[in-house]
C-alpha cells in the first residue's frame, strides 16, 4: 500500500496495521464486568445489574423441571425451539405441546 507524501494517512494507516494486528480492539463493549465478561445487562424491576438470562423447560403434568440453562443473552428470543429440543434429548422423546410467555415471540 503506498501514499503521497505529504499528506496526512501515516496515522491512519498505523491504526489500521494495529487493528488488523490485534493491538486495537475494533468493538469495544459500552460496560465490561471484569469479574464476570460473559456475563449482561439485564433490565429487571430492580434496575439495570449484571446477570444471566435463565432458561427452564417443565413438564406440566408432574410439575417436574426437565431442562435449565443460563445463557448470556439479554431476552428470549431464538430460545423456544432450542430449549424445547434440548428437553426433547433429555426425555428421549417429542414434546407434544408447548407453550411460553411473549418473551419469545420475535416481531419485526
């Protein structure tokens, strides 16, 4: 890659060569928990906090949780199908009805 001399790229290029390197971070996070990275923002009744967003799967008839996970997204989406099929593994067999809250429904 070549410039003009004179001119004003030499910065520029510098902090392209450190970001393709790695020395500059491209994206950096608006707030960065350093006890726990993967951890988000999660908006609740109480406030803004650090926190895990929790996914449960019961079985209705006998009351039973089937699955749980803590997954570091801040809502629901995209967590229906997959928790339902996880829950699916662990009973060996289909689930024949589910239900959940809007929090899963996606709209655009």
């Amino acid at each position: 890659m070549c410039h003009e001399q004179g001119t004003n790229q030499k910065p520029k290029l510098e902090r392209e060569n450190q970001r393709s390197s790695g020395l500059i971070c491209p994206r950096r996070p608006k707030y960065v928990n350093q006890t726990d990275p993967d951890c988000r923002i999660i908006k609740s009744i109480q406030g803004k906090h650090a926190g895990y967003n929790v996914q449960s799967v019961v079985d209705d008839k006998h009351g039973l949780i089937v699955h749980t996970e803590a997954i570091a997204e801040v809502n629901d989406r995209n967590q229906f199908a997959l928790q339902i099929n996880q829950a699916n593994e662990v009973l060996e067999q289909p689930c024949k009805v589910a239900c959940a809250d809007a929090g899963y429904c996606q709209y655009r």
